[in-house]
C-alpha cells in the first residue's frame, strides 16, 4: 500500500521501481569510474542491476526505518531507494571482499635481517 495517497500499489509497478533503481545504480556506478573496457562495463552493469532487483526490497525497508522514512513515502519510491543503493554500491563491496580474499592467501614477504 502506498502511504502517501492509500493506494495499493500493483507488482508490475513495484518490479518496475526495483528494476529503475537497479538501473539507475549500475549507471551511475559506471559513470563515476570508468570501467576499463566494455567487458568490465557489461559485468559491473549485471552485477548492480542484478543485486538491486535481488537485495532493494530488503534494503529500502532497512534505510527507511534508519531514516525515519515511515508514512512519508510509498512502497515503491522505497524499492526504488533501496534497488539503487545496493545497485551502486555492488561494485564496491565486491571489489573491497576480492581485496580481502586476496590477502588471505598471499604470503607476506618478509626482509632478510642485515
């Protein structure tokens, strides 16, 4: 139901507000560092736009409550929130667990004593 006009919203419109903001984080993604090449860009914009239809719902009702949003905006206009944060913020995070996973399993290299 949407809070601001009491209207129930369909879920083709809530679908399509995940799926906006999924892609419109993958974009912006993209725009705010250039991938690259285009098989970097294509795999940075599944990988967002996948994530924010996957993880917006949860994540749009999580920055609501933290955000005190309640009663001021609809279930779509939060799908749409939370699909673009996790879109944008995809890339980043797997980029940051890659560099962990990564140190895990090199060995540091240790100076010999003079």
């Amino acid at each position: 139901m949407d809070t601001m006009t009491g209207d129930m919203a369909s879920p083709l419109a809530l679908f399509g507000a995940k799926l906006a903001g999924a892609v419109g984080g993958s974009v912006i993604s993209i725009a705010y560092l250039l991938p690259n090449g285009r098989r970097e860009a294509m795999a940075r914009f599944l990988t967002g736009a996948v994530t924010g239809v996957v993880f917006g719902g949860p994540a749009g009702i999580a920055l609501g409550d933290h955000l005190a949003l309640g009663g001021r905006v609809g279930a779509a206009e939060l799908l749409l929130i939370g699909s673009a944060a996790v879109s944008l913020s995809a890339w980043w995070a797997l980029g940051a667990l890659q560099r962990f996973a990564e140190g895990l399993w090199v060995r540091p290299v240790r100076k010999g004593r003079s």
